[in-house]
C-alpha cells in the first residue's frame, strides 16, 4: 500500500508551537509507515479544506492530513469556526478523499498541548491511522489493490 503514495500535510500555524507538534506527530508516523509526504501551510484552519479540494485536482496526494488549533475566544467566532472546518471536511471526505482530521478544538491552550503532544495524546498520530485506513479503503474500492 505504501509504494509511492503521498500524503500532502494541510497545516494552520495561528498556534504554532502546537501545530508544530502536531506535524512532528504526523511525520513520525509517515515516516514510520514508509509513506511520502509533502507541507502546505494555510493562515488558519478556515482555510484547510478550501486548501485540500484545489490541491486535489492535482492528482499528486492519495490523502491529507488536516491540522490546526481553534481556541475558544470572547465571541461566538470559535463555534462558527469550528462547525464549519469540520463540516466541510466530512464534505470532502464524503466525496471520495482521504482526509484525516487533527483540527484541535479546545477550550484552552493546555488542552491543545495535551491532545497535540507526542508523549500525550499525539493527535498526529491519530491523525494518520485515520488518513491511512481510508487511503486503503479507497484503494480497496477502487480496485487498485488487488493489481
């Protein structure tokens, strides 16, 4: 399954230092798995999916891994961003992509470190079993793994 597949790394750096972590979780287990991998960053995590469907009509990536951080604010603007990054990644994945989801939405910044660390939760990690298991699921389904 691993020969020559790519998996292109769609990162939100508002929190960099935890975004940071997460794509170190993420190129961990890549590295890991033997998949390739490229890094696109995007100025916050509105912008991820828009970023992954225009790098999909490039055909070059069997799957991406989404990542970022939203904290909650003062305003209203967390939820709306919230709801809306995570719909319109199941949009993307219920059209045929391989998408893993490693948006952390957290009240805290602490709570971010926790979910993000690779001696915590390693949500990178989390983040490529999940991107693997569909880049397999839709090889399966498309018949490409029984060549």
């Amino acid at each position: 399954m691993t020969d020559g597949v790519r998996v292109l790394i769609v990162t939100s750096r508002y929190y960099a230092r935890i975004a940071e972590e997460l794509e170190a979780g993420v190129t961990d287990a890549l590295d890991a798995v033997g998949i390739g991998y490229d890094f696109l960053e995007v100025p916050g995590a509105f912008e991820i999916p828009a970023a992954i469907a225009l790098a999909t009509s490039s055909g070059e990536y069997d799957g991406y891994a989404a990542l970022g951080c939203v904290l909650r604010g003062e305003t209203s603007h967390y939820d709306l961003i919230c709801a809306e990054v995570a719909r319109a990644m199941m949009d993307l994945s219920l059209s045929g992509i391989a998408v893993g989801f490693g948006v952390l939405t957290c009240e805290t910044q602490e709570q971010a470190w926790e979910r993000a660390s690779r001696s915590g939760k390693n949500k990178g990690r989390e983040v490529v079993d999940a991107v693997v298991r569909m880049i397999e699921l839709s090889q399966h389904f498309s018949g490409v793994d029984e060549e």
